[in-house]
C-alpha cells in the first residue's frame, strides 16, 4: 500500500522530452499561420457540437435529417442576419449623432477639470511644451496654399474600403456554416472516422472522451449563449428605460462581449458609460448605468450562474487567463472567445488519454495533490497556518474525527517514512511533529468535556512523530468525552503511542513512565513491526492499529471520578477487549 509520502504514480522526473517541446512549438506555429484555415474548422466544430442536441430532438419528432439540417442552417443564418442588421443600423445612427454630443461633452470635461489646480498646471504645463515644439517646428515649414481635395471618388472609396474588411470574416463565417451542415449531417461516420484515426484499441476511452467533451462543451456553450442572453436583454431593456441613445446596439454588444472571459462584461459596461456620460446633463445616467451593471452582471453571476450549471466546463481560473492570453495571439480577437471551449477539450482530452495526461494536470480544475499531501506538503514548505486552513476546511466539511484520520494520521505516517529514507532533517521532523500536535489541540480546543469525566494518557514512546501521534489521540479521546490527564494526576488509563519499532529499553521506559499513575494500559502503532513489538508490552489489552480502532475499544468516558485508593489491580473503567458500542 502506498503511504501518504509517496508522489503518485505517473511520468518519470527526468523532465518533458525535448521532441514534446519541438512538436508543441510546431503545431502553435502552425495553427498561428493556418488561422484562416482553423478558424472556420473550429466554428463548425463548436457550432455543431452545440445544435446537436436541436437536431436529435427534431429528428425525434419525425422529420428528416436533411430537412433538419437546412432549418438549422436556416435559422442560424437568420438570427446572424438579423443581428447584424440590428448592429449596422444602430451603429450608422450613433455616427450621426455624435456631433451633437460634442458640446456636452465639452462641457462635462470643463466640470471635470474646474477647481482641480493640480491638474490646471499640468494641463498648462503640457500645452506650454507642446507650444514650444510646435514653435520649433515652424521655423522650417513654409505656408502654401491648400490643395483642393477631390472628393469625388471618396464614397467609392469607403464602400471598397468596407467591403474589402468584411469580405474576409464573411467568407470565414460561411465556410463555418457550411462545415458544420456537413457535420450535423454526417456526424456518425465523421465520428467513426475519428476513432480510426485515434485507434481500434482503446476504442472504449476514446468513445467516452468524445461523449464526455461533447455534453460539457455543448452544455457549457448553450447555458453560456442563454446567460449572456439574458444579460444582454437586462442591460438593453435598463438602458433603454435609463434613456441611453441607441440600447439595442448596447444590449447586443453586451450579449457578444460577455463570452470573452473576465473582461468582456467590463467593456460591455464601458461603451454605454461613455454614451451615458456624453449625452446626459448631469451625473445621473453614468450613476444610473454603474447601478444596471451592478444588479445585472451580479444577479447573473452570482446567482443565475450557480444554478443553471450543474458541472463547470473542467478549467482552472489561471488556465482560462492564460488560455485565452494564448488562442489571443494564435488567432486574434476571434481566439479569445473560442478558448473556454477549445480548453476545456484540451482538459478533456488529458482528462481520458494517459499520454495527455499532463494536460488535465495544468488546465483542469481538479485537485492537484489529494488532500493528505497538500497538508503534509503545507508543513514541509513551513506553511502551518496552510495545513491549518486545509484541516479546518476538511473538519468544518467532514468533521473533527475524519480530519484527525484523514490528514493528520497520514501525515505522521509520511513523517515517520521520511525519516526512515533520510530525507527529513530531525530538526524539520521537531517543527513538523510540533505543528501537528499544536494543531491537533486547536482542532478539539472548543469540544465541552466534563470535569466528572475519566481522564486519559496518552504517551509517547520516542520521537517526534510518536510526540504527534499522542496528539492525535488525546483528541480523538476529546471528542469522546475523555479529559486528559494533567501532570502527576493519576488516570483511567494510559495508551502507548509507537508510530515505528524503538529499542527494547526504551520501551520499557515508556511502559513504566504510563503504568505509574494509571490504572490500566493500552497502545496503538501505526506500523505493523511497531504494533508487534508494543502487543507484549500492553498485553493482554490488544495493539490498536489506527485511531478508529482505538476509539471503539475507548467508548463513551464514564462520568464520575473514580479514586484510586478504592481500585484494584487491572480494573478498568472500560473493557478495552472489545469494541464499545458507540
């Protein structure tokens, strides 16, 4: 059985294989200069993992799959059209009403900058300066009389100009729409294809990586398009009651700009501030736009948010940004809002294939060490208040009880196994049992025992970790309603704690020092040559192996302080032979 010390199994420590580097630098390379290539490729891809679902129900009602299909494509080339009519026509009317903004405005920024003299005398500074260039320059510039402009071919030119910038993004966004018709319509022999390609072998992981991306991918994308749809609509219905020019055209933005992580909704806010700060009198409609965003963007993402999605798409935070950093400068404005779920395939894909495995470890958002050795690795880096917040969190979750056997019991046992291999100073193994046994005070520090209660002894055999150990199972007996015994006082019962093998006289030492005030003796070791060597010596009270073990035998304490003078020899308050009923 692997101790909690031991790194799980997985690729060697060498470090990566310099040909995985070549060959991850080729294929960014490559997708950086195919972009115009990819990027449909990954629409359709996307596109069709998120109608899928659509056209099955479609399908199930009877119609066929190519009428299917084409209401599909349909649809979305409608609802494409449709919004960009909408934009087109809200945006040709803001540009027409920008110069009548331009004098409220003017005089918002003289509001702005009336009365702030630190800025007056750097606004008079920098124009000052910027005269005295201006200056310089004059002396070798000769005024001419103006060429007369030709205009006569500059609307020709706008509209070339226009349509050279939405020739390319059209012909991307058909050839997407098209891809993804193909693929609703040949969906099964594109998947069977897939997994040729991939391999007959495995055929089985490789069937549910794909089931597993297509229904997070395409849940992610549905619940994401209806949040950000209805983020859109608050903002653009608040808008248009606020009285911001032109709200469709914010409410759309807001819709597009929400799926580009962290930021999106930001800019989104950003564009109707301006317009609200350009266009109104006062300070009421930025005050009142500050106001929409907040109960909108927080009803959605704090509330909406948590209970539409059952799962998350299976990305880390850090892994988005950076993620998104990176599709930015692969593929532009249009990679950043492919990266969730161009990412969440990646984590996917490292999720069910072991030679990617690595790529769930950096971008998925599963624990990457098991609790046991977070917290044991918290005390080798010197970060006790770190184990103490993890212990914390698991006793509020699970309990004391479970904390006490899950970390803190593990943890002794990576302790005594790093000792034992050499890796482990005695003086990190001093401060390491210390924190441990700190920690386990503070954990049942608050649990109600009665002065009437049987005090107990826990006592250590030798060492640090047998230090730690008694700890443990002082607290563990806390939480039973056992007190432990104060210094000279005699006890209930004492318990030898032994985490490996000692010497022989050290033993006996330990075995005098628990049997001179207490009425009886029990033990507990952790590891099978410690629990043979201690069974003799507490005998005939058998050895128990972990802390649950001993706590059945211990019971309930008894309430009443029984006085030594009236006890007998080998009379206990409690039948360690036997688990006690709970």
């Amino acid at each position: 059985m692997r101790r909690a010390s031991e790194p799980p199994a997985g690729p060697s420590a060498a470090g990566p294989d310099p040909l995985w580097l070549i060959a991850a630098l080729m294929v960014l390379t490559a997708l950086h200069l195919g972009r115009d290539v990819f990027i449909p490729m990954a629409l359709a891809l996307l596109l069709s993992v998120v109608l899928i679902p659509p056209a099955r129900m479609l399908q199930r009602m009877g119609l066929p799959r190519a009428l299917t299909v084409a209401l599909l494509l349909l649809l979305s080339l409608s609802a494409i059209g449709a919004t960009m009519l909408l934009v087109i026509s809200q945006a040709l009317s803001l540009a027409a009403d920008l110069p009548n903004w331009e004098s409220n405005l003017r005089a918002k920024l003289r509001a702005v900058s009336e009365g702030s003299g630190v800025l007056d005398r750097a606004a008079g500074t920098l124009r000052r300066l910027s005269e005295e260039l201006s200056g310089g320059q004059a002396a070798f510039t000769t005024t001419a009389p103006a060429a007369p402009v030709d205009s006569s071919g500059s609307t020709l030119a706008t509209l070339l100009d226009m349509a050279s910038f939405v020739a390319a993004p059209a012909a991307s966004l058909a050839v997407a729409l098209l891809l993804m018709a193909y693929l609703l319509m040949q969906r099964e022999d594109v998947r069977d294809r897939f997994l040729r390609l991939a391999g007959l072998k495995d055929i089985h992981r490789t069937t549910r990586a794909m089931a597993d991306a297509t229904e997070r991918v395409g849940r992610f994308l549905l619940m994401q398009m209806m949040l950000n749809g209805i983020f859109g609509l608050g903002m653009g219905i608040g808008l248009m009651l606020i009285g911001v020019p032109n709200a469709p055209l914010w409410g759309v933005l807001a819709f597009v700009l929400r799926f580009i992580p962290f930021l999106g909704a930001w800019i989104a806010v950003s564009l109707p501030l301006i317009v609200a700060f350009a266009t109104g009198e006062g300070w009421t409609g930025p005050l009142l736009v500050i106001a929409l965003f907040a109960v909108v963007d927080g009803g959605v993402t704090h509330v909406l948010e948590p209970l539409i999605y059952g799962r998350t798409v299976g990305i880390s935070p850090l892994a988005l940004l950076i993620s998104s950093a990176v599709w930015t400068v692969l593929w532009g404005p249009i990679g950043l809002l492919l990266a969730p779920p161009i990412t969440a395939c990646l984590a996917i894909l490292g999720r069910h294939v072991p030679a990617f495995g690595f790529l769930e470890i950096l971008l998925g958002d599963g624990e990457a060490l098991p609790a046991p050795l977070r917290f044991y690795q918290r005390y080798l880096a010197d970060d006790s208040e770190g184990a103490q917040q993890i212990a914390e969190e698991h006793a509020e979750a699970e309990g004391v009880a479970a904390t006490l056997r899950d970390l803190v019991v593990p943890a002794i046992h990576a302790l005594v196994a790093d000792r034992a291999a050499g890796t482990l100073p005695v003086s990190v193994a001093r401060r390491i049992a210390a924190d441990i046994t700190a920690l386990a005070t503070t954990l049942t520090a608050d649990e109600a025992v009665s002065p009437e209660a049987h005090a107990i002894r826990a006592v250590p055999v030798a060492g640090p970790a047998d230090r730690a150990l008694a700890a443990a199972v002082a607290a563990a007996a806390r939480l039973r309603g056992w007190r432990e015994a104060e210094a000279g006082e005699s006890c209930a019962v004492a318990i030898l704690c032994m985490s490996q093998p000692v010497s022989a006289p050290r033993l006996r030492r330990a075995r005098a020092e628990a049997s001179r005030d207490a009425r009886g003796t029990a033990g507990i070791a952790i590891d099978d040559l410690a629990a043979t060597q201690l069974a003799p010596t507490v005998a005939p009270a058998p050895v128990a192996r972990s802390l649950e073990a001993l706590v059945a035998r211990l019971g309930q304490a008894p309430v009443g302080q029984l006085k030594a003078a009236k006890a007998t020899d080998g009379e206990l308050p409690l039948d360690l032979g036997a688990p006690a009923p709970a």
